[in-house]
C-alpha cells in the first residue's frame, strides 16, 4: 500500500513539473511540498528512502527568513541547472517506483 501511494505522489510531482508554465525552481518546489514531503519512508525500500532523502536534503540547504517555507527559501536561490538536477532525481525516482507497479505490463 504504501508503494502505490509514493508512486501515486511521484507521478503527481512529475505532472507538476511537466505542465506548469512556472520556471523550473517553483515547479520543482511545488512537486515537492505539494507531494514528496506526503511520502513516509516506512515500508518502502532502501534504495528508494535513499533516493527520497537525497532529495529532501537538497531541498532544505537554505532556512526561511519568513512564511516562505525551507524549500521555497531553498528553490528560490537555485540555479536553473541546480533546479534541473533535482527535477531529473525527482523523475529518476518516478521511473523506478513505476517500472515495479505491476499495472504497467500491460499485455
């Protein structure tokens, strides 16, 4: 169950970062509070908790001086590669969760 809903969430963090017309660094925060801070790591793999928290590391290098949040605090100071690089683990991260869901072969 509890992988189903961290696919569930990776794919919406994803469609957050593919159809927003927002820059890159607001389209990474939002696919991340919006969805990966929703994931618990109890029950999902290492490998996947070890990808998870990579990028919640990432995301949290810079402290909010206001309502703005960590990760928007974070985002707002990225550059568009920095903001890439995570938007690439984030999808990473995606693909692998949903190359296991067993709804994807299809015959």
């Amino acid at each position: 169950m509890q992988m189903s809903y961290a696919r569930e969430k990776l794919h919406n963090a994803v469609t957050t970062m593919a159809v927003s017309a927002e820059r890159i660094q607001r389209r990474v925060c939002d696919a991340y509070v919006y969805n990966l801070i929703h994931i618990r790591p109890e029950g999902l793999p290492a490998e996947f908790v070890s990808a998870l928290a990579e990028i919640t590391s990432a995301m949290s290098t810079r402290r909010a001086t206001a309502d703005e949040g960590d990760a928007w605090a974070t985002c707002s100071q990225m550059t568009d590669d920095e903001a890439s690089e995570i938007a690439r683990k984030i999808f990473d991260l995606w693909e692998r969760a949903d190359s296991d869901d067993p709804m994807r072969k299809w015959k």
